[in-house]
C-alpha cells in the first residue's frame, strides 16, 4: 500500500488516477494500515481529502471492514472545512458511519443537523438525506 500512498502525494497526478486508488483502498483488508493511511491523506493531502473521506464512509458499509474511532474523529473534524466538497463527502460518510456504529450515531446526527444548514445547497441536501436514511433505533428505558 506504500506505493499507492506515495501516488497520492504526486502533485500531477490525474485525480481520475487517484479516484482508481481510493477504490482499491475502499476494498483493502489491512483495516489498522489503510484507516491509518486515508487518516494521512486527509491532513497532507487536501486535494484528496474528500476523496479519503469518502473512503471511509465506504469502507463502513463493507462487511467485515473496521473503522477506528480516530477515523471518524478524523471524519468529523472536517465537518466545517472551507471546501464545501469535502463538507459534502462528509455528510455522506457521517451517514454511512452513524447508521453502522451505534456509539458514533448521536454525534453523526449532530453534526448531520448542522451540516444541513450549509450555504451550499450540494451539502445541505446530502446531510438532509443521510439524516433521513439513518435507522431509527429504539432506546432501552428503565422503568
């Protein structure tokens, strides 16, 4: 995976190029290398960012695919990037990720719900739909 990692720091390489990478990278079993791996190109790469973000989400609908915790730290984090592609990519992961792990839904959902009153009509519908799309779990209540 080195040498994929090394691709993505090419300052010419096509992004049709990258976006075959990322595809690799979605299907990839070393879960630890390649989380850590799309965790790098978010914070070196900006070009790519939202193409690593979307990698996780992805990755957090494939059975038998693990996503850290720091993964989606990583992933919230840029819910307020100045490019409004990346804050798409990440209501499109914050979805994915919240529908799957139970743990990281409430903050999926919170940052979803601001997400859907972004300026960029692109970002507000997907946080809208990724909200709409995520399962409504019943809460135990002690009685």
């Amino acid at each position: 995976y080195e040498h994929f990692y090394a691709l993505l720091h090419r300052p010419d390489l096509p992004v049709y190029f990258a976006e075959a990478v990322f595809q690799q990278l979605k299907f990839a079993v070393d879960d630890q290398r390649i989380g850590q791996m799309l965790m790098n190109i978010i914070d070196e790469v900006p070009r790519f960012r939202s193409l690593a973000i979307g990698t996780i989400g992805e990755r957090a609908t494939i059975r038998g695919r693990v996503v850290s915790s720091r993964e989606f730290d990583t992933v919230l984090r840029y819910a307020q990037d100045s490019e409004h592609e990346v804050r798409f990519e990440v209501a499109h992961a914050l979805g994915k990720l919240g529908s799957r792990f139970v743990d990281w839904e409430q903050a999926s959902r919170e940052a979803l719900a601001r997400l859907q009153a972004d300026p960029v009509a692109r970002v507000s519908e997907k946080a809208g739909l990724a909200l709409e799309r995520m399962p409504v779990r019943r809460r135990s209540t002690d009685a």
